[in-house]
C-alpha cells in the first residue's frame, strides 16, 4: 500500500498590495504571512487554490 502524497506549502511573499481574493485565498490554506507552512492534502481543491497563488507561496511533495 502507497503513502498519500501531502503537500507542504510555504508562503515566501507578503500579500500587502494583492487582491483582496488572493488573501483570502492564503487565509484559507491556513497561512498566516511569509515564513510560515502548513501541510495540506494533495486533493484538486487545494491544488485550485495554490494555484491561484503560486507567485506568494513554494510548493512541496511530502510522504505522510
């Protein structure tokens, strides 16, 4: 049996200056500014809202 795959993401730019749905969106993922990661699932949704902020955050496969 295969571990499932999480995602570790980890804001590396400020949302000072960004739309307001881009912050919400970071809020979402649990982000609480640059510096801080959070571990998420590796489902569409959340691979939909990374996506709508790939330009603030770094992205990285991990084995649970």
């Amino acid at each position: 049996m295969t571990t499932p795959v999480k995602l570790q993401v980890k804001q590396v730019a400020s949302t000072i200056g960004r739309p307001h749905p881009q912050r919400l969106v970071i809020r979402g993922l649990g982000l609480r500014g640059p510096g801080s990661e959070v571990t998420v699932e590796n489902t569409p949704s959340f691979r939909g809202m990374i996506k709508k902020v790939l330009h603030l955050v770094k992205v990285e496969e991990v084995k649970s």
